[in-house]
C-alpha cells in the first residue's frame, strides 16, 4: 500500500472522525506512557521500593510488583465497562485519564523502603493497581470509541494506530526512563513528567462528543422506555429491552475466542521486555541502567512493525496478518530454548527479543474486528471485561511459572507455556474469521433484499 493510499484514507474521514481519532491517539500515548514508566523502570524501582532478598525471592517480588498492575484490571473493566455503556464513552475516558494522572503524582512524592519500610512497597503497589484499573478503561473505550465512528476498512486503520500510540507511549517511556537513569537525574522527576502529560490528555478529550452509534441506540432505549410508560422500568424489563434493541447475538464461544485471542500479548510482551533482563544480568553483566537503554531500543521495533501492520490492514484483512504472525512465531518458539542456551553475545539476545516482538501475538490490527462482535450495550463491559481477564491471568501465570520452569526445565520449559497460548490465540483468530464470513454473508443478503 503506498503512501499516498495512506493519505487518500485519512482525508476520505470527516472533520469530526479526524479529530476524534487524534485525540484518542493523543489520550492513549499519554496514558500508556504514565503507565509503561513503572514497568520499565522496575529493575531500578523494585529497588528502592523492596526489601533486599537473595536472587529468586527478588524475581518473586518483581513479578509481584509487575502483576499488580493487570490483576484487578477485571475489576476496572466491570467498573468502567458500566459507565461506558450506560454513561457513555467519552465520559468513560476521560475519568481514567484524570485517575492515572494522580497515580503518578502520589508515585512521584513516595517514600522509600529505607525510609518508611514495607509500607513503600503497600503504597507503590496500591498506585499500580490504581493504574491497571485507569488503563483497562482508556484503550478498550478508545478503541470501542473509534469502531462505533468509523467504517471499515478505514476503521482498522484507525483503531490499530490507537494501539500504536500505546506503544509509542511506553517507547516514549523507555527514553526518559533511560535519559533519567543514565544522566543521574532523579527518578521522580519522570513520574512528575508523567502526571504533567497525563492532565493534558485529559483536558485534550474534554473536545469528544459522543459517539453516533452509542447516541442512536441511546435515543432508541428512551423511545422503548416511553413506550411502557412513565413508571420505572425494572432492570430485568430493561435488560430485554436493550437486548431487542441489538441485532447481535454473542455465543459463548465468542467469549472464550475473544478471550485466547488476547492471551497472547502479555506472554509477547513478558517474553520480550521481562524475561531476558535476569540473563543479561547474569551471563552479560548488565546494570539496571544497561537493561533499560537496551529495552528502549528494542522498543522501537514493535512500534515500527505495527505501524505496518496497521498501514497493511487497508488492503489485507486484519485476521489474516494475525493469523500468518502467529504461525511464524509458533515455528520460532521450537527452536526459542536452543537458541538462549547457546547465545555468546548480547546482541543474539537482543535478536531473540527483536522477533518475539515484531510477530508477537497482539490484537493489532484486528481490534476492532472483535469488539465489533458484542452488542452496542454490553459492548464496552464485555469486551474490556474478558480482556482484563486475559492480561490479568497470563501476566500472572507468565512471570511466576516462568522462574520455576526455566528452574525446573532449562529453558525448554518455555514450551509448556508457549505453545499452547499460542495455538489458543490461533484458535481464536480462526473462530473470528468464521463469524466475519458470517456477518458479510448476511450483510450481502441485505443489499439484494433491498
């Protein structure tokens, strides 16, 4: 797809639709960047916030630290999945910029472990979580956002670069993490930075309306209300009523693909970023310093390669270039143990690193192909709902099984968990196809009724 494809897009968009889109895009760089600053400083951080143990409590306590950041995103999702689909979308994203802007600012003034004890490490991990909960809001209502303003196939486009912005926040994240650590700087001047941009993200989306989509069938549920009279409606009634309303039916089915599809990135993203930093450590000689300058430049990779799969969703469907990643990854996978085991140098690890990431398992550019799947009022609460659930169990499962099979197994332990996420996300992936070949079926059956 050339360029001037890419720029023949963008202006077939409205005004609004513009607009819209720059400041999702805006909203989640910022949000994502307050949220990635902790995660890639932790080898630093854990630190100064953690007693000082020997080396396997202290890889506990870091995946302690990391986890608490997605564990209680199933609560934010049924939190924010609530105002989203009753209050509204934009309602919904602004809330949880303005809550990761204050996270940062208590982030930014807290004590250290040698100054209050394990109380710095209680009070880092109560601001993680809040984060996790902000965040679990602001990329699925985005996201929700951008699928309910824009058609296809423009719209995969659109959507994807949201997710792109995400990743572009925690590269911005990287950089200032490693121009602080390598200059000497105080590490709270970063999380200052953070609460300074996350306020104007949240100033910035005060200019969204609210999506047509969500308005219309609002406006729908109101007429049905009326309908029965001026009492109150009951909540089962009302539930009926936005139930008639929505031309989509959702299987359970649908729920689980949607679920082992998302399974997949947070085991890319700890295999890419997190699981290497103790080798380095260990067999390279890394400093905590070394491993975020080196995770910065590895950060630059994915935000390249999914600026290209996001361009190459105009032209090919979304779910094919999943599909087509995650076959390669699961060939590279066989060879993943051999390849660590007899690595020399750090820049085989790097390598290594680069390609887990670049075919990782994430949902762009397919995202709003699934949200797309769930009803307009339970849209918002079931597909972050399931999302949160995806993150919070695989970055558990991931960073705390991880140390015991490399301990237990060598590195061809990472087979056991490796595979398997990835045949599920492939699963997954391949179940959408079907109910997109479904939809356009009966979508062209419509057209020549009419």
């Amino acid at each position: 797809m050339g360029w001037d494809e890419v720029m023949g897009m963008f202006a077939s968009l409205s005004r609004q639709q513009k607009e819209a889109v720059g400041l999702l895009q805006i909203g989640t760089f910022l949000e994502y960047f307050d949220l990635m600053l902790y995660v890639h400083m932790a080898v630093l951080l854990n630190e100064l916030f953690f007693p000082k143990t020997d080396p396997h409590t202290a890889s506990l306590l870091a995946a302690f630290a990391f986890c608490s950041t997605f564990v209680l995103r199933p609560f934010g999702a049924l939190i924010f999945g609530w105002l989203g689909d009753n209050i509204g979308r934009k309602t919904t994203v602004v809330i949880t910029t303005v809550l990761m802007s204050l996270s940062c600012i208590v982030m930014a003034n807290l004590p250290t472990y040698e100054q209050i004890g394990i109380t710095a490490a209680w009070l880092v991990t109560i601001c993680r979580a809040v984060q996790g909960l902000s965040s679990m809001g602001e990329i699925i209502g985005a996201q929700v956002y951008a699928s309910e303003l824009i058609r296809p196939p423009a719209q995969y486009v659109a959507v994807s670069f949201i997710g792109v912005a995400s990743i572009a926040g925690g590269v911005v994240a990287l950089g200032v993490s490693a121009l602080v650590t390598t200059s000497g700087l105080d590490w709270r001047i970063a999380f200052w930075m953070g609460a300074a941009v996350a306020t104007v993200g949240a100033v910035a989306r005060m200019r969204l309306r609210e999506t047509p989509e969500f308005v219309d069938m609002k406006h729908m549920l109101d007429q049905k209300i009326k309908a029965y009279g001026k009492g109150k409606v009951k909540a089962l009634k009302l539930r009926q009523i936005k139930e008639s309303l929505s031309k989509i039916s959702v299987e359970k089915q649908t729920y689980l693909a949607y679920f082992l599809a998302y399974c997949g990135w947070p085991l890319s993203f700890y295999m890419g970023f997190m699981y290497f930093n103790p080798i380095l450590k260990s067999r390279f000689g890394y400093t905590a310093e070394n491993i975020i300058l080196h995770n910065f430049y590895l950060a630059i990779l994915p935000l390249i390669s999914f600026s290209i799969w996001s361009v190459m969703s105009y032209k090919i469907h979304p779910l094919k270039i999943l599909k087509a990643r995650a076959q390669i990854l699961l060939l590279f996978t066989l060879f993943l143990p051999f390849c660590i085991t007899n690595a020399t140098h750090y820049w085989q690890i790097f390598l290594l690193q680069a390609i887990l990431l670049v075919v990782s398992m994430g949902d762009c550019p397919a995202s709003s192909v699934f949200v797309k799947h769930f009803p307009v009022f339970k849209r918002f609460t079931a597909a972050s709902f399931v999302y949160a659930l995806s993150r919070a169990g695989m970055y558990v499962i991931t960073s705390f099984s991880l140390v015991h099979l490399t301990e237990q197994l060598g590195y061809y332990g990472l087979w056991l968990i490796m595979i398997p996420v990835i045949l599920g996300h492939l699963w997954g992936v391949c179940y959408f196809e079907k109910l997109e070949e479904v939809q356009h079926l009966d979508d062209s059956a419509l057209v020549l009724a009419a």
